[in-house]
C-alpha cells in the first residue's frame, strides 16, 4: 500500500550565502551559520528549498575581498557561472513540470545574487574603497540572478517570483526583512 504522499509543491530557489554564511566574503557575514528566521519562513509556509551555487566562491574562492558587478562582469565569470548553474536550471525545469510553485530568494546588494539590487560602482578596480560605509547599488539584478532569469526563460518557463532579501547592508531590520519574505511566501 502507497502511503499519501505529503509534497506541497512549493520550492524556494535560494541564494547559497542565506543557507551558508560561511561563504560569504570576508566582512559580510552578518549570523554565524545560516539566516534561521529564513529557513523558519520557508518551513511555516510548506516550501523546500533549492540552494543555488555561489558563483563568487566558485570563482575567487573564500579569500576574496568584496567585489562589484563590475568585476565580475566578465567572459572568465560568466562562463565559471553558466556551469555552475545549469545544474539547477535543469532541477527548476523538472520541478516546474512536476508543478511546483517556484519562488527565487536572492541577497539585495550581492553584485551576483542581489535581485532588486546589486553593488555596482564603475570605479573600483582591485582592492575596494568604501566612501562613508556607503555601499554604492544599481537597482537592477546581479550578474548570476541575470544569467538565472535568462536561463529560466529560455527553458519556455513562466517568470519565477523573485525577492531579494536585504541581508548583506549594515545595520539592515532583520525584522522587517523576515516579514517581507514571509508576505512574499503568503501569495
């Protein structure tokens, strides 16, 4: 006898560094191990998760410094980012045949995976300089959640619900924050 199966069919694609902070650039790692009131908002409104890659620890590795997207807007970085995440496109393709509700969780202010957002300042070149702690953001996605959506849609698949959560700018209201996603997995 089959047992009734208990899937909700809701998949969360999350940035990795909201699952794992231990991959975050040096400096940017704001909670010791993951954001838990992330995983909680997922687990209350019945989502499993799909960690991407990070596509910044793939190609600078873990003692990088803090880049724009203007750094990683290159050949050497976009192809280091389209293997890494086809893995992924493939598993959002099944899981969008399947059925499943599929939302993207990026990181504002990651000149990769930021969505609403990303660090961006023509004028860095090598080792950053940070005027008065402000990070300097264009309001457009990253370089890898860019390269995601074009992905998505070449696969013939409807756009996929984004949020950027504001984890990664000082003194972010990780309260506001948390009920910003949780809104966002109420729809």
């Amino acid at each position: 006898m089959l047992v009734k199966d208990q899937r909700s069919r809701k998949v969360a694609v999350v940035a990795h560094c909201l699952l794992n902070q231990n991959a975050k650039v040096n400096g940017f790692a704001f909670f010791p191990d993951m954001i838990k009131e992330l995983i909680d908002a997922l687990h209350k409104y019945n989502y499993g998760i799909l960690q991407l890659p990070c596509p910044e620890t793939v190609y600078a590795g873990m003692r990088r410094w803090w880049y724009v997207r203007e750094q990683y807007d290159n050949a050497m970085y976009r192809k280091v980012a389209k293997a890494a995440i086809e893995p992924v496109l493939v598993q959002i393709e099944e899981l969008y045949k399947d059925g499943c509700k599929i939302v993207l969780i990026g990181l504002d202010g990651s000149p990769s995976c930021g969505v609403r957002s990303s660090g961006s300042d023509s004028r860095w070149g090598g080792k950053p300089e940070i005027d008065n702690l402000e990070y300097p953001q264009l309001k457009e996605p990253g370089i890898f959640i860019k390269m995601i959506q074009q992905g998505v849609k070449e696969r013939g698949i409807p756009r996929i619900k984004e949020i950027g959560a504001g984890f990664d700018m000082p003194n972010f209201d990780k309260g506001a924050i948390v009920k910003e996603i949780e809104d966002f997995l109420k729809d």
